[in-house]
C-alpha cells in the first residue's frame, strides 16, 4: 500500500488519550538505505505562535481517517519556537516542489509528491511523483486527471540537492553511489540545468578527478564563478588534474592576476608547462596542443618499449600514438601500439615508424591545422618548433571546438536582425 506524502501534510495528531497535539507539518528520515525508513516527524500547534515538536515514528500507533495516533502521551512531548534537524532528510523542506537529480536518466526533475511504501507500522521511501497528477492532487484536483498515469521515478535513483545551511554543503546519502557513475557529459549538463547555487554546492561533492573532468566541459562563466568559490587551492587542483590544453583556454580568459594566484598554487612542473603555453596565441597550435603525449628514444627496442609503456601512467589525452625522438627531442617519426605488437621485440622502435611523418609548427593558425588533418585524415598531429624539437601534440576535439566556434561566429553575422 502507498501512502501520499502530500495526503499527511497537515493531518490531525493525537496522543495515547486521544489528545489533539497539533498537525504534522513535517517527516524526517536518515537515508541510510537505498529505500529509507521514516525516522520522526514534526508536530506543529498554534496559528499565530508557532510551536514545533520532533516525535520519533516509533511511536506512532495507527493511523486512520481521524488522523495519526501516538503511542505516548501529550505530557512526554517538548513544544518548542523552533526545530533542529538540518543534518537530516526532511521531505518537505529538502524533496517536495524541490529539484532532484534522476541518476537513472540523467536529468533533473521537479518533485511534485512522494510515494511511501507502508510495511506493518513502517513507512519507507519508495518514488518520487513528477507528473501533472501529483501536482493536482496537492490543490485537491485529481479527479480532473484521474486518467493521467502517474509518473514516478524510484527513490533509489533520486540524488537530493538539499544544502545545508550550516556546512553549505549537499547532503550525500546512497544514491551517490550511482550518481558517480554518470558520464561527466551527462553531468556537466545536469550542473547547467541547476540554479548558481545548486551548482557549486553540488560541485563540491565531487572527487578531484571528476571535478577535473565536469570542469572542462562547462562554459567560462561557470567555471569563474565555481574557481571564485572553491578558492585558489583547489582550484588549482582542478587544473592540474585537466588536460593541459583545456586548462591554457580557461586560464587565457582569466584576468592576469587570477592566474598568478593559480599557477603560486600549482607544483613547479605543472607551471612550467602551463607557463610556456600561455605564451602561444591562442588560436595557433602551440596555443591548443597539450604537452601529455609518450616520446620514446630512437634505438629502443619494441620489447622494452611496450614495458616501458606499461608502466607509463597514461595522460589524459587518447594514447594513439608513440612519438620517436632522438637524444635532443627531436621528432623523428611516430608508431603505434599495433605497429610494436605486429614486430620483433629485439627490432629497433625506429623500425616500426610510419613512412611520412605529417606535423605542424607552434605559430601554425587553426586552419593550417584543420587541413593538414582533413588531407591525410588523421585526429592527432605532433607539434615541432624551429629546429623541429617536439613540443606537444595537438587533437582534432581542440581544433574542432574552434573551427565550430569560427563558423557560429560567421553565421551569426548572417542572421539577419529584425525587430
């Protein structure tokens, strides 16, 4: 059997005796379980001088179409101005006519009711009501809609965004076990369907990893605002987690002493590389190359160089190529991974290159780029400087994002203006 949570709101409570107490304006539970338990609820009395009661669900006694009785009485009972419960669940304040995040789809919906499952004396949460007839039977006009189908999605799929008010922190509960298995795709754009608020108290939630990758993925207006709240420290930590192409375009865009204060953060190696690549203009291919990339020297043999590769703590660009230098870092060709497990292990990872090597130079602008890759049809070029040392590589996700943002920019100058 379910319960509605909007059908208690509200309802009678009474004592052992019978006693009128008030009505119950509030149910708390500590969400400990994937479909939690009730754990009090919140007797309100009074119009004009309110006074609140906290009354744990165990005693409750029955409940019928007169109201909720208790198994105690009303003299055991502490009235007072105020309730305390921010560090619990509370369905009115936190759930209902609140915005949640659907695990399930990937979406953040508008809770209009809630489904309690009743088991013996038990409550427990068991959906969430989205659906026009939930929002009607809370102005008491169901039977308009009774023909609508309910649309209710399971708590265990529910990820509240309640804050708390003390710790300005959003409570985490068991949904967050599936919560951290979305894509960051999915909740970068989740995180912009948020209110300001919302989204960096959710934000915080996050694993440095995560936030390193939701963080690449939002617009500069957000990812300043979540930089101011978060402080430099941890931003910083973002940084040095993000690829580093996509953490020069967000720091290109940041005022110059903002980025002091960042790159103070960071350890010496992280600010050399990111240091250097500031100082290429940002639509040019030392601008957007990123320096995570494997080069291995000419002369080792394919053996040690798939154990060394082993090894290797991958960046966080796609592995589809190994650079081959000499003792300098001079590029001298590429391979891949099929190349060097199709050869010898004794051969010479030179022997492995590919015939031509194809590659850009740092001042090289996007459009050189997009075309060297659209002519030999490759989605990863390596970037030399002068005397052909390798610098970095360049992938066509970087380029991409410019060339689209050249063409919105062109297209939008086309669109004639009208009143």
């Amino acid at each position: 059997m379910f319960v509605c949570f909007s059908k208690l709101l509200n309802e009678p409570v009474m004592d052992k005796d019978r006693e009128l107490l008030g009505k119950l304006y509030e149910i708390i539970t500590v969400p400990t379980e994937i479909y939690p338990k009730l754990w009090a609820m919140v007797v309100v009395r009074g119009i004009f001088k309110k006074r609140y009661a906290t009354i744990l669900w165990d005693n409750v006694m029955e409940r019928d179409k007169k109201g909720i009785h208790l198994k105690c009485k009303k003299r055991s009972l502490n009235f007072q101005d105020t309730i305390d419960y921010q560090d619990k669940l509370a369905l009115r304040r936190d759930i209902l006519d609140q915005q949640v995040i659907d695990t399930y789809n990937y979406n953040v919906i508008r809770v209009n009711d809630i489904h309690l499952l009743e088991v013996d004396q038990d409550l427990m949460l068991a959906h969430v009501d989205i659906g026009l007839r939930g929002l009607m039977r809370r102005l008491g006009l169901e039977r308009i809609v009774k023909k609508a189908h309910d649309r209710l999605v399971p708590w265990k799929f529910i990820q509240p965004l309640s804050i708390n008010p003390v710790s300005k922190t959003i409570k985490i509960n068991i949904p967050q076990k599936s919560f951290r298995s979305i894509p960051p795709v999915e909740l970068s754009d989740i995180m912009m369907d948020l209110d300001p608020r919302q989204k960096i108290n959710l934000f915080r939630t996050f694993d440095a990893k995560t936030r390193s990758k939701i963080f690449g993925l939002l617009d500069f207006k957000t990812q300043k605002v979540i930089i101011e709240e978060i402080g430099p420290g941890a931003g910083a930590d973002i940084l040095e987690e993000m690829p580093d192409d996509e953490a020069t375009d967000f720091l290109e865009r940041m005022p110059r002493h903002s980025v002091d204060i960042l790159l103070d953060k960071m350890e010496t190696k992280e600010v050399k590389k990111l240091s250097r690549l500031l100082g290429y203009a940002s639509d040019s291919a030392g601008g957007l190359m990123t320096t995570d990339y494997i080069a291995i020297q000419k002369g080792t043999t394919v053996e040690k160089t798939l154990d060394m590769v082993r090894k290797m703590e991958f960046p966080t660009e796609p592995i589809q190529y190994i650079y081959i230098t000499d003792e300098n870092k001079k590029l001298l060709g590429l391979t891949n991974l099929r190349r060097l497990v199709s050869a010898f292990p004794q051969e010479s990872i030179t022997s492995t290159s590919f015939p031509n090597t194809v590659y850009v130079h740092l001042d090289d602008g996007v459009k050189e780029v997009a075309y060297l890759m659209e002519k030999y049809k490759c989605q990863v070029l390596p970037v030399v400087n002068g005397d052909h040392i390798l610098q970095g590589i360049i992938t066509i996700d970087d380029i991409l994002s410019q060339v689209i943002a050249i063409a919105w920019r062109k297209t939008r100058r086309k669109v004639p203006r009208t009143l």
